[in-house]
C-alpha cells in the first residue's frame, strides 16, 4: 500500500482514521512504485555518535509489523556487537494507534530510557493484540501498572514530547526515507561508503556490521568546548 502525502506542514496528528492494510515488506510513507533502496537525500543524521565506530541507525513505526519482526533481531545485533542503536520515529500515515504509543513512549522514556525502550519492545511483541485506541490504552496502563507507575491524565500538556516525534520524521524526510523500517549501519571516518542500507534484516544485518567494522576508520570523539574566562 502506497501513501501520497501532500507538500504541507507536516502535522503528527493529521492522519486518515481508516486502518490500512500493510504490505508485507513494510509500512510505506512516501509515494514510491517498489522499494529497490533508499534515495539518500541527506546523510547528517547517518554517522555514528561520539565514541563510536559502527552504530545502526533505524527508522520505525510501532504499528508497522516488519518493525515488530525487526525490532528483536536488531536489538540483539546491538547488544552483541556493542554498538550504538540510534532510533527515529518515522509515524505512518493511516496508522491508527503508532502516533499515541510513540507519545507513550517519549513519555515513559522521561521516566528511563530503558524503561521507553522496553515499553517499545513490548508494544512490538504485542502488536497483533494492539487493534484500536483502546487496545493500546489498557496495554499501556497495564505495562505501567506492572512498573508501579500512575500515568497522568495528560502526558504531553507543553507539546514537548510530540514536537520531538514531529522532529524524528522531519529528520526522516530530509534524510529521504520513505518506508519502515529502514536500517543503516553507519561507519565513522570509513574508508568507502560512511553507511550501508540493510535491505534483508534477517540475511544482511550481521554481515553489513562486520563490512562496516572492516571499513571503519578511529572512532570520533566529541569536540571539547572551550572555556571563556571572564576579564576582570
């Protein structure tokens, strides 16, 4: 199922109320007649944080079901090669309930970010029992419960959160991704291409880390900031 998005302002919450079927290779945004790879307008968001040689970069929608099956096999691959998982809230038009779990968890995530993600991984491994609104309601405030935590009457009444969801797509957009989950291994100070795009998460992950490993340069470091002394 192909999405055609209007060249508006883009706003979280304007999404069609009809649920969409998905296709089996992901959840589409953008208009695009088959997927054969990412058109990478902009790679800033694609290199690896301070410290790090090899880190994933991956864009998801809680709703999207290949996200569900992904979302395991790149967290393990994260946690055994140690490396930097980095993710984006890329929300899918027509997705009922996507922009209300990633509000969810933006918001458990002020409470730990451990604790946002594990409310990700379960929100994935519970997906297909997750139909409507209030579906995700009773499993959010259950998962919360389970946590001893009250969730408030209002999670986000500054906006904050959801204007950092809002940022996460943007980011998306720029960079030119246009289905998810779309996952790169990035390479910092590479000696060939700085990412390289998982096509086949369950074929290609592990072998495009240990390329990305053979290709790396020194991990960055931060850059200092420099102290101003004030003149007496």
């Amino acid at each position: 199922m192909i999405f055609n998005i209007p060249k508006t302002k883009f706003s979280l919450w304007s999404f069609s109320l009809a649920l969409l079927l998905l296709p089996a290779m992901g959840c589409a945004r953008p208009a695009a007649a088959q997927f054969s790879g990412t058109q990478v307008l902009d790679s800033s968001a694609l290199r690896p944080p301070a410290g790090a040689r090899v880190a994933i970069v991956e864009f998801y929608d809680l709703e999207c079901p290949a996200c569900a099956h992904a979302n395991p096999i790149v967290r393990d691959a994260a946690i055994k090669y140690k490396i930097p998982l980095m993710r984006h809230d890329f929300v899918i038009p027509g997705h009922i309930w996507s922009p209300t779990a990633a509000l969810n968890a933006r918001w458990f995530d002020t409470k730990s970010k451990a604790l946002g993600d594990e409310y990700r991984d379960q929100v994935f491994e519970n997906q297909r029992s997750i139909y409507n609104l209030d579906a995700l309601r009773n499993f959010t405030n259950k998962f919360a419960q389970s946590k001893g935590i009250a969730m408030p009457f209002s999670i986000d009444p500054q906006g904050t959160l959801a204007a950092a969801i809002k940022a996460d797509v943007e980011i998306g957009s720029r960079t030119g991704i246009h289905q998810t989950p779309t996952i790169f291994v990035v390479i910092a100070n590479s000696k060939g291409a700085s990412y390289l795009e998982v096509h086949d998460v369950n074929k290609d992950l592990y072998t495009s880390i240990d390329q990305a490993f053979a290709m790396a340069g020194p991990a960055p470091t931060a850059t200092p900031v420099k102290k101003t002394i004030a003149k007496k």
